[in-house]
C-alpha cells in the first residue's frame, strides 16, 4: 500500500517532534495555533461613545465564509470560537458608517482578542 507524500511528510515531522529534533521555537509556535479563541471589543463612533446595533462581521480570509454580531445597548461585541489556526477580516458597519478592517492572525497567540472598532 502506497504512502501519499503529504502523509509521510506529516509522519516524519510529527515524529520529528515527538524525540524534540524540531527547536523549541518552531514546537512553541505550532502549539499556540491549536484550538479557538474569542473575539471581542466595543463598537464606537467618532466621539468614542458606544454605537448600539452596529453590525460587527468576522470573515474567515480563506473559505470567505461571514458570521455576525449586533452590538449590544453598550456597544459591546463577542465571538465565540474563533479557529486560532486561521486568518480573519474583523470590521463594523452601521447606517453608512464603517470600521477599519482589522486582521486576527493565526500568527497572534492570544485565546481572548479584544478590539475596538471606530465607526468613521
């Protein structure tokens, strides 16, 4: 029976791991990108006053795929189970209005990421 390389490739680096050939530096990293994080933060306008029913987007940078929040009577946002190996576009919108986009990394290693985003 046939091995496909990608299959050998991942055998060999999770053996590599396994004795600790890999540096402590690449373990580290790859560790850190296991698992979800949340998303959080408070929509705000241009006076940095809480924004009440902004539409807060999260969209996954590769399958496109978009999940969305309605800010609350605070302007408070939050997303649960946000993939941590995975890159994100984060941005709120509200009567014309819109954020900066901002990006969650795969890169970044915190499990809460918490943003602000300014309505302008």
């Amino acid at each position: 029976m046939k091995m496909r390389k990608a299959s050998v490739v991942s055998a060999v680096l999770f053996a590599a791991l396994a004795i600790g050939l890999v540096p402590q530096g690449i373990r580290s990293a790859r560790a850190q990108n296991i698992g979800d994080r949340t998303v959080s933060g408070t929509v705000l306008d241009d006076a940095s006053k809480p924004v009440v029913s902004a539409t807060v987007y999260i969209k996954d940078q590769k399958t496109k795929s978009i999940r969305s929040f309605t800010s609350l009577a605070n302007g408070h946002y939050y997303f649960a189970q946000v993939n941590k190996a995975k890159d994100f576009d984060l941005w709120a919108e509200k009567d014309g209005k819109k954020s900066a986009v901002k990006t969650v990394s795969s890169w970044d290693a915190r499990t809460d990421f918490i943003s602000d985003l300014k309505l302008k």
